[in-house]
C-alpha cells in the first residue's frame, strides 16, 4: 500500500500533482506513492483500493489548486458539494482514519475557507497547508519532503548509508554477473527489484544524497534492461520511462547534477537516441570534467554515431615512442580518458612494468593488435 496518497482533481491541478509525484517517488518508491486520478467510475473496483490504501497511508497529501472549489458538473453544481464526489469522499476517508492530512496549495491556490466546504470535510480548512510555488518549486518541495520524512521514519527500520552503498554496490556487481555473465535475466531482474526495495527503505532516510538518487534511475534501468530481454518489451517501456523521469526530477532539482545528466544520457541511448544521449553525457563532462562513468559512457556512443575520433578507448594495448637515443617504442594500457585545459583530448597511460601513470595525445598512439592486441 502506499506510503503517501496524493489526491488531487485532474482538471483542476494534474500538472502540478505530476511533477510532486515525481519528486516523491524519488525518494520514497513508485510504488510506495499512490497518486489518484480523479475521474474514477463509481462503483467501480478502484473505490475499494482506494479505501484500501487511505487506510494503510501514513500521509495524505490534498492538492489544491485554483479551481478546485469552483469546478462544476454539467449541471452546474460545484463538484466537491455532490455526496458523490470522488476527491470528497477522498479526504472525508482520511479524516475519518485519522491520517495525517496535508493540505498542498499549488498554483497560487489559498485554503478554502471552513464555510465553503461541506460539512464532511470542514476539519481540512483546520489543518496546516503546505504552498508550493512555481518560482520556488525545488525549496518547498524539499521542505514538504522534510515534513513527510518525519511521519515515515518511525516506520523504517534504520540502516546506515554506508552499509546501504555497500549493499547497493554489491547487488548491482551481481546484476551485471547474472545479466552478461550467466545470461541469466530472469536472476537479473529478481536483483534489480531487490535493489529497488532497498531504496525504498534507505531514501527517505537520507533523502538529499545524490549518489542513492541515482542509484534509483540505474536500479530502475537495471530492471528494463532485464525486461526486454525476457521479452516483456511494455514492461520494459515502462520502467524506462520511470527511471527517465527520476534523472529529469534530479536535474530539476539541481541543474548542475552532473550524475543526473549521464544519467539522462544512459537512458537516452538505451531508447535508441544516441544524439540525445551524447549530448546529456557531454553537459555531464562540461559539469565534471574528471567524471570517469561519463567519459566511458562517451565512449561507448561514438561509435553509434560514427564518430570514432581516434579509435582509442579505455583498456587498449598502446605503443608509443619514447624521447631517448635511439628512439624506441614504449607498451602499457589506456585507464583513462579526458581533456587538457585547452579541451583537446587526452589518454593517460600506464607502462608496462610502470606504477606510472603518462598524459599522451592521441597522435602520440598506436593500438596494439595481433599477439599483443586489445
């Protein structure tokens, strides 16, 4: 069930009710978020999931937005008056649970005021509302954040972030072992998914640290990657495009994330847009020049795009030659790649026998192949 229940009224705030459920999901899980749509049938079976997931929600969050009390039915009586109402009836289940009701204000919505709603739901107008305005979307968001943080807590048992990383490192390793080692997707995903339940449990702990961000949009990569190749393409679909939108909401919530950006570079290529892609992993470079996932994922898109440059990549035998008499050529191994001050791309090398490690230019280089190949 969820965690948190947004409720809002589609015409009245769906746009603002999306992006705070991005936001949430980040931290909190997919499937720990439930965000209701409001043009629900009644009668039909979401009523008792709904009722079902209110009662076992440790918030729920009412959206407010400019219109939400005037907007009418055909015959022109105010919605939220009809004992019908489905967002009505929403918050009137909640009360009456007594969970912890957040009034939201979006769009430069005020709280109603007690004798406007119906007597059902007066209480709400008693309750502090959190506003959330367009020009500081991020801060009060994170502030919201913080407010919900404190009601989910006590539920959660504590694990620190470095054992979390240590787990969150491990599983990914056994991932990648099952997926391309094993050719084991079905192994694959169960890991994935074990990942993504770790997450649930260690975000909203430490709600802020970009690497666990991340490591959300790659858990939820992870599970696509699994996915298509166990031939469920729209499931496959549909866990790309959520972790597409953790990598967005990172980048909204700090533009200068350069994690975030590759992040939305990795998904880009998996979706097949390569220029796209290089072009998110190349604001990811500009943003951390040192950034070694990204100059790998570089890497790895060149070529989808012809544009090899050099030829050279990470790992390669090299040869080059040396400045003693007589010249000779020195061997070693490619580990990185970069750019000088300049921006002209550079390899640092180590020699064979060397602890060493040597910037060249890519003229200065030859691949090595045959009985020395790479």
């Amino acid at each position: 069930m969820g965690t948190v229940f947004v409720s809002y009224r589609r015409a009245d705030s769906s746009g603002w009710a999306g992006r705070l459920n991005d936001h949430l999901s980040l931290r909190f899980g997919a499937d720990l978020v439930f965000q209701d749509v409001e043009d629900i049938d009644p009668g039909a079976d979401w009523r008792e999931t709904i009722t079902k997931t209110i009662a076992a929600c440790e918030a729920f969050l009412a959206v407010i937005g400019p219109q939400w009390l005037e907007l009418a039915d055909d015959e022109g009586r105010p919605r939220i008056s009809l004992d019908e109402d489905v967002l009505r009836n929403e918050i009137q289940q909640a009360l009456e649970a007594k969970r912890t009701v957040v009034p939201v204000l979006v769009g430069g919505a005020g709280m109603p005021p007690e004798e406007d709603l119906p007597e059902s739901i007066q209480i709400l107008a008693a309750r502090q509302a959190v506003a959330l305005r367009d020009d500081r979307w991020t801060a009060d968001v994170q502030a919201l954040i913080e407010e919900l943080r404190q009601l989910v807590l006590p539920s959660r048992k504590t694990l620190t972030l470095e054992d979390a990383k240590r787990e969150l490192y491990d599983l990914q390793k056994r991932y990648f072992d099952a997926l391309e080692g094993d050719h084991d997707p079905a192994g694959a995903l169960e890991l994935a998914q074990k990942a993504s339940r770790l997450l649930d449990r260690v975000l909203p702990l430490y709600p802020d640290d970009p690497w666990l961000k991340a490591a959300r949009g790659y858990s939820h990569k992870n599970e696509a990657m699994a996915l298509q190749r166990l031939g469920r393409s729209e499931e496959a679909k549909a866990k790309t495009g959520e972790a597409e939108r953790v990598f967005s909401t990172m980048v909204t919530e700090d533009p200068n994330d350069a994690a975030a950006w590759n992040g939305r570079g990795t998904i880009a290529a998996l979706q097949g847009a390569f220029e796209q892609a290089l072009e998110f992993v190349e604001r990811a470079l500009e943003l951390d020049p040192t950034y070694e996932a990204a100059w790998r994922d570089r890497e790895r898109l060149l070529p989808r795009l012809n544009r090899q440059e050099s030829g050279l990549r990470i790992g390669d035998r090299v040869a080059w030659p040396d400045d003693g008499a007589p010249p000779r050529m020195q061997t070693g191994t490619i580990v990185a790649a970069g750019v000088d001050s300049a921006n002209t791309p550079q390899f640092i090398v180590r020699q064979d026998g060397q602890d060493a490690l040597e910037n060249k230019c890519p003229e200065e280089l030859t691949r090595l192949t045959g009985e020395l190949g790479g």
